[in-house]
C-alpha cells in the first residue's frame, strides 16, 4: 500500500502535489476541534467541525475536499475516472473555491459565537481547514490558468515536417548568399581589369583612321625633301 501511494505520489508534478495537499490538510482540519470551552451551566464542550451549530459546514467542507481528493487519485489508482480531463481542472478549482467559502463563513459564525461567550475559544482546526481550502483554490486556479495557455498554445502553433524546416532553413541562406553577391552601386557588377605582369602585352597600335591612305614620306610635297 505504502508502495503504490508513493508511486501516485511520484507521478504526480508540484502543483498537483500541493493541491491535493491542500486539500488533504484541509479535510483533517474538519475533524480536528472547530470551538471548545465552557458552556452555559460550567460545562466543558469540544465540537469538530461535525458538531455544533456549524455541523453542515463542516460536512460540506469535507465532502468539497474529498472529491478533489477522489478526482486525482481514482484515475492513477486505477479506477475509473469522475470527470474527464477537459473539466477535472475548473471542477477542482469550483470545489476549493466554495470549501473556502463554507470555511470563512463557518469562522465568522464561530467568532460570534466566541464574543458571546467569554469561556468558548475557536479552536485550531478550523484555521487548519481554511489554510489547506486556500491552498487549494490557489494551485487550482494556477492549473486551470496552465490549462487554458496549454489549449491557446496548441491553437496557434503548428509543428511543421523536419524535411520542410530544412529546406525553408537552405532557402534562406541562398537568398542570404545572393544578396551578399549583389554590389551596391546600380545592381552593376564591377568590372576589374587584371594584369599579368610576367607576360606583358604590347600595346595594339592604332589603327588607320582613313583606309588606304598613302603615307606620309610618299605625299608629292615631301618627295623633293
């Protein structure tokens, strides 16, 4: 038994830990002492949660508790599950939010009853249920609020084929190599001229502006030079 609770216990991620932890700590307050002192006539009284006048808060309380209790560990358990994955996390969190509310309600009836009589003191257990019920509604509502950002994060995102990633990554960094590639003035590639300086070329000599044009030494004036 031992074994199997430390398995479930195991299992289970923080904030589920210290929900039911919560919850746990707040259905053992219930049984623990509400009120106790001396009552009318000089008699000694001690009521639980299950007692006095507060008796069906206290009730409600611990029936709130453990069904937050009965939610989580029934699946891991292996039983069947109460309620389905989808709601477990807004059930949990209506459930502690209301035991909260039947705790405070309990305390301040229990306040009155305690300026009324000098001789009647409230009791620890009652302090210890509204903390494990507070607890509760707190990592509740941090689980259903996970939840919701889990369901709009799945919506948005779409995983897409490694083979795709890939292709769209090489697609980029071509686009980046031709943009590098391009030169910066008029989308004209620069000309460069290279020399050989081992081989050097002789200049081509210029080339006659008139064809067959006679020279100049065979020109008539300069014959008699």
């Amino acid at each position: 038994m031992l074994s199997t609770l430390r398995r479930i216990i195991t299992q289970l991620d923080l904030e589920e830990k210290i929900l039911n932890a919560g919850a746990l700590v707040s259905l053992i307050g219930v049984v623990c002492p509400w009120i106790g002192g001396e009552w009318l006539g000089g008699t000694s009284v001690l009521h639980t949660g299950f007692g006095f006048y507060t008796s069906f808060l206290g009730l409600a309380v611990f029936l709130l508790n453990g069904f937050i209790l009965f939610v989580t560990l029934s699946p891991l358990m292996g039983g069947p599950p109460i309620i389905s994955r989808e709601q477990r996390n807004i059930a949990r969190l209506l459930a502690a939010g209301q035991a909260l509310v039947l705790t405070i309600a309990a305390l301040s009836v229990l306040t009155r009853v305690a300026f009324e009589f000098s001789r009647v003191e409230i009791r620890f257990g009652i302090y210890t249920s509204m903390i494990g019920s507070l607890t509760a509604s707190l990592y509740a509502f941090l689980k259903f609020q996970e939840e919701r950002r889990n369901i709009a994060e799945s919506f948005f995102y779409h995983d897409e084929p490694v083979a795709k990633e890939q292709d769209r990554r090489e697609r980029i960094d071509k686009i980046k190599e031709e943009s590098i590639r391009l030169p910066s003035n008029d989308g004209l590639a620069p000309l460069t001229m290279t020399r050989d300086d081992k081989n050097p070329e002789p200049p081509s000599p210029l080339p006659n502006i008139v064809p067959n044009a006679p020279k100049v030494e065979e020109h008539p004036v300069f014959r008699g030079l």
